[in-house]
C-alpha cells in the first residue's frame, strides 16, 4: 500500500467513524416519531380489542431486531437534567392519555383506549421529540 491509498483508508475511516457519532446523535425523524406514535396507537387498538399480549409480543420482537442491527457506540450518557427531562415528558403523555380516554368514554365512543393514545401520539410528536433533540444536541463533542 503507497501513501495516498494509506491517506484514502484514513480519511474513509475518518468519514465512518463521523457517521457513527452523528447517526447516534441525530433527533428522531419524521419517521422514527411516526414508528412511537403508531407503536402507541396499535397499544390502544389491541388494548380495546383485548389483545395486549400481541402488542408485548411486537415489542419483544422490535428490540430483539434493533438489538442485532443497531449501531453500537462508545457509552455517552446525556446529563442527568436531560435524562429527568426527557422522562419527565411521559408524564404529560400519560396525562392527555387519560383525559382522552375519559372524554371518549363519556361521550360513549368506541376505542376509548386507541382515543387516548392519540393523545399521548401528540405528546410524544412534539414535547417529547422536542426535548429528545435538545438532549441529543447536548452530547455533540
């Protein structure tokens, strides 16, 4: 191997190793908060439909998939505050979850449960993606 293809090899593992950090960094996209928020909603359907066990099946097979092909990185653990914060977003989406639920069940409206969800959906759309990015922001050396 000649110097230039050295230098080729270095700044190609240079660019890997940038992509790494940055694709573990990243906000959620449009299409990860769709994945939650319809992870959520099939919740509420199969909670309504009596078939919660289908939905903890789903979910045990989604982390054993994301577990096998998901980028690994170094252990870079946001602040605490971060950590609080982001969690503390769930209580809001727990929060609209029931009122929805509520107002559907009062209203006599089918699938309360899926109605509830569509609450917490907009939670998670925009406080808790909200929040998840400024954390992520954080980590950037």
């Amino acid at each position: 191997m000649d110097a230039r293809e050295a230098q080729q090899a270095l700044t190609q593992a240079a660019q890997r190793r940038q992509q790494t950090i940055t694709a573990g960094t990243a906000p959620w996209t449009r299409a990860q908060v769709w994945s939650l928020c319809s992870c959520a909603l099939a919740l509420g359907v199969l909670t309504d439909a009596g078939m919660i066990w289908l939905w903890l099946l789903l979910v045990l097979t989604g982390v054993g998939v994301a577990w096998q092909r998901g980028v690994h990185l170094k252990p870079t653990r946001a602040s605490a505050r971060w950590r609080v914060a982001l969690a503390a977003t769930f209580v809001p989406a727990i929060a609209l979850d029931v009122a929805f639920q509520a107002v559907a069940r009062g209203l006599g409206w089918p699938l309360p449960n899926t109605v509830g969800m569509v609450g917490a959906c907009l939670v998670i759309a925009t406080l808790t993606r909200a929040v998840q990015a400024r954390m992520v922001a954080s980590l950037h050396p």
